[in-house]
C-alpha cells in the first residue's frame, strides 16, 4: 500500500486526467449548453493542475505563469460565451445546444 | 500529512466533477463546479503554487462563476428531466475516448516518476512569478490586456443587440 501514503507526481497526473475525462464526457453528453460550457471550464482545469505539476516536477515557474494565460482566457472566453447564450435564449427561448441547430441544412 | 491532504481534496474534486456532469439542477452543477475549483487550489498549495492558488479561488471560484451562476439565475432555467443526448454515436465516441485515456492512466501508473527536487521556500510566491511576468513574458502580458478589452467590448455588442 505504498501509492497510499507516498504522494507522487504520478497521482497529481492520474487526477487531472480523470478530471479532463469527466469534461469530456459531460460536454459529449449534456444537452444544456451552459453545463457543456462549465465542462470546458473543467477541463481548463484539469489542464492548469498539469501545468503546476510539471512545474513542481521541474522547480521551473513557467508553469504558474501559462496557467495565468490560461485563467485570462477563460475568462475572457466565459464572458463572450455567456453573452451567446444570453443572446440564443433571447430569440429561441433555449439553451438546449441541439435546439440551435439552425446551421445544419 | 501530504497524502492525507492529497487524498481528501482529490476525492472530492472527483466527486464534484461527477455531480457536474450528472445533476439536473444546472444552479448545482456550478455550485460543485465550484467545490473541483476550491479543491484543485487546494492542491495547487500542496505543490508549491501559492500564488496560483490565490488566483484561482478568487479569479476562477469567486468571478468566473459568479457569471455563471448570474446567468443561470436571470435565465430561470427550471428543473429538467436529465438532458442527456439521444445519440449513440456519441456515447461510443465517449466510450472510446474514455478506454484510451484509462490506457494512458496504465500507462503513466507504470512510468517511472522523477524524483521531488528540493523547492526553496520562496518558489511560486507573488515575487518570483510576477518578475517572471514582467521581465520574460511582458509581452503576451500585455496582448493578454487587449484580449480581455477585446472580450469586454465583444461580450457587451453580442448581449445588448436582438438579432
């Protein structure tokens, strides 16, 4: 029962892909567009917990500074989104992301 | 006491990630959301990202969700049934991407894992990473401040008008 008690690198790496797969999931299988939308925001996550691992790994700051990219662009990107959707309510009285197919001939 | 920590906070962002994904209350869907942040800064702390840490509870848990939630609320979304999609493309698509990715667990379970390096103390505080900001990394800093300008304006423009 040593991978109980002995943290490594490798259980911080088998997390964040759990978290990662579970955003897949969610945005493959959800119909509501703002929870599709929260799964991409986990798997930003998930993403930035790698990013700080291998910045441990290393003793290279580098790491904190992409997540800080990265935080920046998803807030940039949450606002835009949100005002889609705020938007696609307005005229079709859904965020159901197969209710807006209107693209699709 | 570390693997303590680790298993606590990692236990629990799974379990927020999965009522992410299966509650049929989207207001509780953001609010685990919020649990899987809180927990991985949590984590970030455990590795020596205090800064980061900080930053993610404030600019990820407490704005970015705060928008959510605001959004939520205003559209009055009420109880569904849950809205998963009827399409069984997609679930074999999920299948198999989540059977790859538990191979790549496999893998990396089996990998050999380097060493922890000795951290000084002051590694991933405000000072270091913000010099690092500002000296090495000043210019996408700054392209970073005309991206949120650009998402304001944006956000605002798509809001306001009826199509």
């Amino acid at each position: 029962m040593n991978w109980l008690t002995t943290i490594t690198f490798n259980h911080y790496l088998i997390l964040a892909m759990l978290l990662f797969s579970l955003g897949i999931v969610g945005v493959m299988l959800r119909k509501n567009g703002l929870i599709v939308f929260m799964s991409i925001e986990l798997m930003l996550n998930a993403v930035n917990l790698v990013f700080i691992t291998f910045a441990a790994m290393h003793g290279n700051e580098t790491g904190h500074v992409m997540v800080f990219f990265i935080m920046t662009v998803a807030a940039a990107e949450a606002a835009v989104g949100l005002a889609i959707f705020v938007a696609l309510f307005r005229n079709k009285e859904t965020v159901y992301v197969d209710e807006a197919a209107d693209l699709k001939r | 006491m570390e693997a303590f920590v680790f298993w606590v906070f990692a236990i629990l962002a799974v379990i927020g990630a999965g009522l992410l994904i299966f509650h049929k209350n989207p207001v509780n869907s953001a609010l685990s959301l919020i649990m899987t942040l809180f927990c991985t800064a949590s984590l970030f702390v455990l590795l020596h990202a205090g800064f980061v840490a900080v930053l993610q509870v404030l600019v990820y848990a407490g704005a970015i969700m705060v928008l959510f939630i605001f959004v939520i609320m205003m559209l009055n979304l009420q109880r569904e049934s849950l809205g998963l999609r009827r399409n069984a493309f997609k679930k074999a698509l999920a299948a198999i991407i989540a059977l790859a990715l538990g191979v790549k667990m496999a893998l990396i379970m089996g990998a050999q894992t380097l060493p922890r390096p000795e951290l000084n103390a002051w590694f991933g505080s405000v000072e270091r990473v913000g010099a690092l900001l500002f000296t090495e990394y000043l210019l996408p800093f700054e392209a970073l401040s005309v991206l949120l300008l650009a998402a304001i304006v944006g956000a605002v423009m798509v809001a306001k008008t009826r199509v």
